[in-house]
C-alpha cells in the first residue's frame, strides 16, 4: 500500500475512534447540514435530533464538538451499544423492585434465614428442603403467623424469596460483565466510567442492605402481640436505594444516547428554563412521597384506615402525635404515616396538575410539552391506584401495580428534567452561529 493511502486510512480510523469522520458529510446527505439543521424547519429539527441522538455530531466545529458532553468514546455504534446496556440494566432493576414488593406482599421475604454474598444452590432433595424448613419454623414469623404451614406453601415463599435475590445477583452479573468490555474496548470516558462504579458499588450495598432489611424481621419482636416484620427504616432504605440506583442508570442511558437536550429555537430554549425551574422541586416532591409510600408499606399501615377521603370517620386521626418522642410518630405511627403519604401523594398531584396548567401558555418543544401530559396522566393514574389498594385492603396485584406506578412516576419525572436541562455552551453558540447563517 502506497504511504500516502496508509496515512489516509490511519486518519480516517483514528477520526472514527473518535467517533465522528471529518470526511462525513451530514447523515441525512445534507451538503449544508447547518442549514438542514433550520432552526424553525422541522426538516432540519429532525435532523438535529437525529445527531443529538446518534451522538455523530458532525456539525459542530471542531471546538464545539469538545464542548459536547459525549459520555462514550468511539462512535455512534458504541454509544447505542452502550445506551442500551444502561437502559436494559435500568429496566432489569425496574423488575427487581417489583418482584421485591410481589416477595414482601406474599409475606415471602423472611422464609431465607441465612445469606451469602455469592449465593447457594436451592435445596435440591426433599432432605434439604426438611432442613431449610426447620431453619424457618425457628423463626418468629413461623411462630407467631404461619404456625402449621405445610412444607409445600414453605416452598412457595422460598421460591419468591429465592428468585428475588437471584435476579438481584444476576443484574450483578448483567452489569459487570458488558461494563468491563465497554472497560477494555476504550469505549467509556472517565466521567461515565466514574458514575457507573459508583452506581456499581451502590448495586453491590444494595444486596448488604436487603441483609440487613431481613434480618431485623427474623429478631423476636418487642411484644408478644406485635407481629414480626422488618424494620419500617431498612425497609425505607432499601427502597429508596433501589430507587437511586434506577433514576441513576436512567439518567446515565439518557445521557449517553442524549449528550444535548432538544432545544432547537432560543424560544425552546427559554420555555425548557422555565420548566426546570418548577421540574427540580416537584421530582423532589415525588421522590419524598414514594419514601414516605416506603414507611406505609414498612408499617403495614395500608391495612388500616380503609377508607377515602376520611381515615375512618374523621378527616385526621386522634392519635397521630401519641407517640413518643415526637419525631417517631412520622415514621412509625400508622395513623401519622398514611396521613403523610396520602398529604404527600394529593400536593404531588396538584403540584403536577399545575405545572400542566402554566405550561399550556408556554412556547415548548412538543417532546417537552407531551412528557409534561404524560407525567400528569401518570399521577393520576398513580393516585387512583393507591386509593384502590387501600380500599382493597392492599391485594398482592394493586399493591404491586402501585409500586411499579411509582417508579413509572419517577421515570417521566427523571425524563421531564432530562430532557430540560441547559444545553452546552457549545450548542447555544452553534445555534446562534445556525442563526446568523
Ligand atoms: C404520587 C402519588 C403516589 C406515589 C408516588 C406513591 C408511592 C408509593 C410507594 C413507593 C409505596 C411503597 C410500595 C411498596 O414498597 O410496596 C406506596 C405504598 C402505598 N401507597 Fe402510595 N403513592 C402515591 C399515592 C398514594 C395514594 C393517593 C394512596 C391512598 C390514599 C396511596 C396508598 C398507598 C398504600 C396503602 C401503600 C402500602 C401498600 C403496601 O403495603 O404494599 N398511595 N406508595
């Protein structure tokens, strides 16, 4: 080969490493891909969201493209394979919270009375299963709630339990697996590189926290009347954990297909800085209520005041200040804390419902404008299925559908403020040099 023609290719592999080629021209065949990119035409829309979902930004300068928050090195290919490991991740852990909360409602989670980080067989004779059986009838809730269970219902919840804590073993793998070959093919920039061990390592805690959570539901309980279950506060703190280590892996997915928002027009642009101002602290406000939603389920509280909008025959419960110290009652007190969930829930709800409201005057991007509509619709949905599941005395079916509302809920929100963010500097320079053109 002739040195010219190896220096050629060396620079054309070396560009596409980096993951855009200098001799491309626009990807929708554009000879002037600025002025494809309009900034009004919604021709030229699509194309720019086009690049800003392929990550080929080609059309920035050479500074400009710095400024460009590329999460992942080495092209478009890289930065959709990369993109849907995080999703596909993100969606497995969507999966673990339900089938956690299908373990909690069948009352299956304290049927395992020993861990190991790696994990064990299942029993795999009749013997074994006799042994781990006698393992469950020490433990209180055998005792005091499922004395005389047949050995064939023991099954059934350690099945649950089991394949709870399987697939959470398995996201591990799922994880760690692609993340060290994305590692090794140079794909992964040290930004992302550094997000994703950390979300790693929270994944990791995770585990030691759900340990935690069973253990406190296999100590005897204080009284002889109360019924052994987990602590209220690890129960919380694995949920919320689960919940952080989803919205993180979601936003790290959106990030990488997704480095700029779609802000093509300075009015956009303006109406995306007005609805982040009112998204950040409404995300704040669900998230608190799904934590409080936590303390419900962690208190069984969703088995007591089966009424709506009156718990029982009064708007507001006597005794939600009975307890002592004061402080205690917010997270243990049932009355206290389906009053908080339900206070929460109806402020979630109106604080969406007027966010909706202003944003009709607004000049939005129409991905903006129908992201707001959907996160309305699922809180409302959201809040009808929690009335539901209180008035059904909390059946397995609604209060695992309330759950996976939840982190529907959460998802929007997370794509609302996604999706609104600021663009780069680069990117606003671009679109006034786009402008001028
Ligand atoms: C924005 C609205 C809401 C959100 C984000 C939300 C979130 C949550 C979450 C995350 C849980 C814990 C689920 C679990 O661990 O199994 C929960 C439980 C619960 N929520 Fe909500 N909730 C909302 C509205 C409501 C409303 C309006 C009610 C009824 C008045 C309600 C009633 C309940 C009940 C009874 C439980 C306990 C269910 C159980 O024991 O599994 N929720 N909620």
């Amino acid at each position: 080969m002739a040195p010219s023609r190896i220096i050629s290719e060396l620079q054309v592999r070396s560009s596409r490493r980096r993951g855009w080629n200098r001799s491309d021209s626009c990807p929708c065949n554009e000879t002037q891909p600025q002025l494809c990119c309009g900034i009004i035409s919604p021709r030229g829309y699509s194309h720019l969201s086009r690049l800003m979902c392929t990550g080929a930004a080609p059309i920035w300068s050479s500074s400009s493209k710095e400024g460009l928050k590329m999460l992942v090195n080495a092209g478009p290919r890289a930065q959709k394979l990369v993109g849907i490991w995080a999703f596909g991740c993100s969606m497995w852990v969507f999966s673990m919270v339900v089938i956690g909360g299908v373990t909690r409602l069948t009352r299956s989670g304290l049927s395992m009375t020993d861990w190991k980080f790696t994990g064990t067989l299942p029993p795999l004779s009749e013997d074994q299963w006799l042994i781990e059986f006698g393992k469950y009838k020490q433990s209180p809730e055998y005792k005091r709630v499922n004395k005389g269970m047949s050995l064939e219902d023991f099954k059934f919840i350690y099945w649950m339990e089991y394949a709870h804590r399987m697939w959470g073993r398995g996201l591990g793998l799922v994880f760690a697996i692609p993340f060290s070959y994305f590692l090794r093919k140079g794909y992964i920039t040290l930004r992302l590189g550094l997000r994703l061990s950390a979300i790693f390592a929270l994944g990791a805690g995770q585990g030691l926290i759900g340990w935690w959570m069973v253990k406190s539901g296999l100590e005897e309980p204080v009284s002889e009347y109360v019924q052994p279950r987990v602590s209220p506060y690890r129960l919380a703190a694995h949920l919320t954990s689960a919940f952080v280590i989803y919205c993180g892996l979601l936003w790290t997915g959106l990030s990488v297909v997704m480095p700029e928002p779609p802000a093509v027009t300075k009015a956009w642009i303006h109406g995306a800085a007005k609805v982040q101002r009112l998204a950040l602290p409404l995300s704040f406000l669900v998230g608190i209520t799904a934590v409080s939603g936590a303390f419900v389920a962690g208190n069984d509280a969703g088995r007591a005041f089966n009424t709506f909008p009156k718990m029982g025959d009064t708007w507001i419960p006597d005794d939600i200040f009975s307890m002592e110290p004061f402080i205690r009652n917010f997270f243990e007190n049932t009355s206290t804390v389906q009053l908080d969930h339900r206070i929460l829930a109806t402020a979630s709800l109106l604080s969406i419902t007027g966010m909706w409201w202003a944003s009709k005057k607004w000049d939005l991007h129409p991905a903006v404008r129908s992201i707001i509509s959907s996160t309305m619709g699922m809180a409302a949905l959201q809040v009808t299925l929690g009335i539901s599941t209180l008035l059904t005395y909390v059946p397995v079916s609604l209060g695992s559908a309330h759950q996976a509302g939840a982190l529907t809920l959460l998802t929007l929100v997370i794509l609302l403020n996604h999706t609104v963010r600021r663009p780069s500097l680069s990117m606003l320079k671009s679109l006034r040099s786009v402008a001028t053109t």
